[in-house]
C-alpha cells in the first residue's frame, strides 16, 4: 500500500474464494464446519452456518461494518468487525482489500488499516477519502450504512514499521498519505515507543487534515513526537530542497514517506542523490505507467468468443468489461494477481515497464495492454 511499494487491493474477487486463515488455531470451529459439511451434503455448510451469524462463513473472509465516522469533509473511518477467520496480528503500515455489494456485484479496492493490531478489541479501522473519480470510495464515506457486511482480504503489504522501531524517524506524508502511518502512530504509542519521531504531514488546509485532533494529543502527550504540519494553499509544497531546514538530520532517520506521487519522486531522488536510498520507504497509492507504445490491436477473448479493438493505452481489462466479458478483478492496480489470464496468442505490453508479454504467459489484464493482436484466455 519498501522499494517502491504500490497500494493494492483484494487478493480476492468475487469469483473466487479464498481458503480460510486460521483454520489450525481453531480446530473446534473448524471440525464443527467440517461435520457440518458431511451432514448437510450436498448443500454448504455456509448455507445453514450464515442463517445464523453472516460473519460465520469458511467460503471467505466477511466483515460487519460497526461505524462509519467522519474524518474531514470527504473521509471517513470505517470501523469493521471482522468474521471468523481473521488474523489480527497484522503489522502497522498494512493495508486490507474490502469487497462491497453494489447493484449486484462487489466492488473491490484496497485501503491501509488506521488501527493498531489488537487481538482484544477484534476489530479493524480503515479510513477513506472520496475520490472524484472513485465510485467505491465515495460509497464508502457517503453511503455505506453500519450493519453492512462486506468481504475482506486479508492483511498485505510491505510499509510496515518494524519492532522495535527504530531509535530515529521521520513520517513524511501528504493527504491520505497518512493512513498507514497513523496505523504506525498508534501502535508505536500503544508500545511506548514514541522516543524521536519528527512527523511532516501536507494537507490543502487545516480542515483537511485526518486525525487532527489526535495528532495534537499525540504531540501534546509525548514530547518525542514533533508534529509540524503544512497548509499547501496559504505555505506552498514541501520543497525537499530545504528539508535539511525543517529537520537537520533527515539523512540519518529511518523515513516512511507515503503522498502524492510528485513528492514520493522527488523524496526518491533526493534521498539517492544524498546517498541514503535505502533509509527511504515509499508506499505509492497509483500505478506509475511508462510511456505508451505502438497502436493497439484487436483482442480476442476466446472463452466468450468476443472480440475488442483498442488502442495501446487501455487496460485490457477495461477493454474486456467494455465488450461485455465480466473480467476477474481485484486492486485493479497491477499487483493483486487477481485478474490475470493466459495470453494464447500475440503479445501484450506492461503498462508499467513497458515490456512486452508472448504467448503462453500469463499476464495482469488491468495494466497490460495490446501490443498488436492478441488472444486472451478468457
């Protein structure tokens, strides 16, 4: 959501069920499922088990949405109990796929988790900002009611902050950039290891910040935490330039940075121009994409027997959902694996490196695209 990491989301999509976590921590539930299964054949244990509690199900994760509070005037935290099968021993800075039902099928993105791993409260925190071109994200902070059950895919993600922290830190994050660090905030207080933590956080305007009112407490609360946070609309960006201005020592600090992508790039560069690159971890949010090359082509889907042209800069996924073909999906955002396919003929071109795929791969539809005539196995 750590070489460059990139938010993703579910690992898991609608036509696919994922095996259940922690079936060997509790084998009285799970031989109870088991026996359910042998008595109720052929019907699935689910069928009888969810009549009962909807969180109760060894098909995949579920989870019941307990509140939904207002950050800012476009996010929201969603606090979710999660069913059976679960793992609460996840590491701050992670992130978790949700799944809500929507006209009939379920929407699936990705978004850090905000609360600290804890197996007494059993339940997770995601906050959300309303994108404008985010239908699921604008759901989810202004139409998503508490009660609703959605689908989760487990904890994922390499921003994480280790244990013990490291004596020296610096959280540089820039709107909803602060998501899986407030994760990290709130762990590293639950541990009391707040010791020499200099936090930079940009927002348009004070009222955008999220956690406001927390940061101040945590500032207020531990001298350790210095909180220095910038209005880009009255003070301009952050210019990296001038770090060295707001903190003196960058270069030594271990550095969670996590924003838009202009200040994750120049926070790249400038940490390997002062050679200290691996003091930097980033968690990016899109999918950086190289260049578009060549034309395009017609894409074969072999399976529906439909067929598609498009230029070289659509996803083939989208190109399959615009010809009708329900594609396998998840973060939609190259990593999940969730979409991927068998690529029968031709070749298609990563969207992100450039580098082109032949036939007999296996390629991720939502960030490939034609390079020329192809057959999907799909």
């Amino acid at each position: 959501m750590a070489k460059n990491h990139v938010k993703v989301s579910a690992n898991v999509v609608d036509t696919v069920r994922p095996s259940v976590a922690g079936a060997d921590r509790h084998p009285g539930w799970h031989a109870l499922r088991s026996l359910a299964q042998r008595i109720t054949t052929p019907l699935l244990p689910d069928d009888y088990l969810k009549l009962a509690n909807p969180l109760w199900s060894a098909r995949e994760l579920r989870g019941r949405v307990l509140e939904v509070r207002r950050e800012t005037v476009d996010s929201a935290t969603l606090v979710i109990k999660p069913g059976w099968g679960f793992t609460f021993d996840y590491q701050p800075g992670q992130y978790i796929g949700i799944g809500v039902q929507i006209d009939g099928r379920f929407r699936w993105r990705s978004y850090s988790l905000t609360s600290a791993p804890s197996r007494t409260t059993r339940t997770i925190a995601i906050t959300v900002k309303a994108m404008p071109e985010g239908f699921l994200s604008t759901h989810l902070v202004d139409g998503l009611a508490p009660g609703t059950i959605v689908r989760l895919a487990a904890p994922q993600g390499n921003f994480t902050m280790p244990d013990p922290a490291p004596a020296k830190v610096l959280f540089l994050t820039g709107g909803s950039g602060i998501t899986p660090v407030m994760s990290m905030l709130r762990t590293l207080a639950r541990r009391d290891q707040i010791t020499d933590i200099v936090h930079l956080h940009s927002a348009p305007t004070e009222s955008d910040v999220m956690f406001a009112g927390e940061l101040a407490e945590l500032a207020d609360a531990h001298p350790g935490y210095r909180l220095r946070i910038r209005a880009t609309r009255t003070e301009g960006r952050l210019s990296l330039d001038r770090l060295a201005d707001e903190v003196p020592d960058w270069r030594e600090r271990q550095t969670w940075a996590c924003g838009p992508e202009g200040m994750l790039d120049t926070a790249s560069r400038a940490w390997s121009e002062h050679g200290v690159p691996e003091n930097l971890h980033l968690e990016r949010f899109a999918v950086t994409k190289a260049a578009v090359q060549g034309a395009g082509g017609t894409v074969e889907f072999a399976r529906s027997g439909k067929t598609a042209q498009v230029d070289a800069a659509t996803p083939l996924m989208d190109a399959g959902e615009q010809a009708g073909i329900r594609m396998p999906f998840g973060c939609r955002m190259g990593i999940c694996q969730s979409c991927v396919v068998g690529l029968l003929d031709g070749h298609v071109r990563d969207l992100r490196t450039g580098v082109e795929h032949e036939p007999g791969s296996r390629v991720q539809t939502c960030v490939s695209a034609a390079a020329g005539d192809c057959v999907l196995d799909v």
